[in-house]
C-alpha cells in the first residue's frame, strides 16, 4: 500500500494519512486483516511527526475502518468494506462542501435528516 502525503496541501496529514487507508479499501487494494504499518514506521518514511501518523490512524478506527491493538497495531477491521469507505469519502467531501458554503451543523443535518425521511 502506497501512502502519500502533500505538505503544501490545507489538508492536514493526519486526515491525508487517513484518506491514503480510506481509497486503499474504497479501491479494494488491501483486505480486512490486512495490517497496516506500524506508525512510527510510517511516521519516518513519510517524514512526519509519529503523532501525525496515529491521528490518522485513531480517526480510521473512530470511522470503524481500522482496529488498533497493542501489540499488533493497525489492522484494517473485518467490517471494513469497499463501499462503507466510498461512503465515507463522500460525507467527508460533502462536509467540506457544506463548509465552504458556510452551513451551519444544524443546517446540514437537517439536510441529511430530510434525506433519510424521503
């Protein structure tokens, strides 16, 4: 699995760490109980700070896309499917939307729960 991350990007590099893992499932490149690189691994071959790297990696988990345990360390998590991960692509796509438009969170889950209702 190939990470790349772009220091000049707005985006921070914990959540370009995150989306490198997010597109690898949504692509179907790596497996659930594929392991993942250690962070600290990871942190040095991408030049960044370890805590970067595990920022990146607790935000997969808190998406329910990886699994972290000590001693193991990240494992892409048995429920973790090409389509959950397209998903997820897309609600953090259309959060950045939402802000770049200026929507408040009310807003936009109202527009969601509007959605789920119709």
């Amino acid at each position: 699995m190939l990470f790349r991350v772009d220091p000049t990007s707005t985006v921070p590099l914990g959540d370009q760490i995150a989306a490198c893992v997010r597109r690898a499932v949504a692509e179907g490149t790596v497996d659930p109980g594929e392991r993942l690189p250690a962070a600290r691994v990871l942190a040095e071959s991408l030049g960044v700070n370890v805590h970067t790297a595990l920022r990146g990696y607790q935000r997969l988990r808190e998406e329910g896309l990886i699994e972290l345990r000590r001693g193991r360390g990240a494992v892409v998590a048995v429920g973790a499917s090409p389509h959950r991960a397209r998903l997820l692509e897309r609600v953090r796509e259309m959060v950045g939307d939402a802000r770049e438009l200026g929507m408040t969170e009310d807003e936009l889950l109202a527009l969601v729960r509007t959605e789920l209702n119709s």
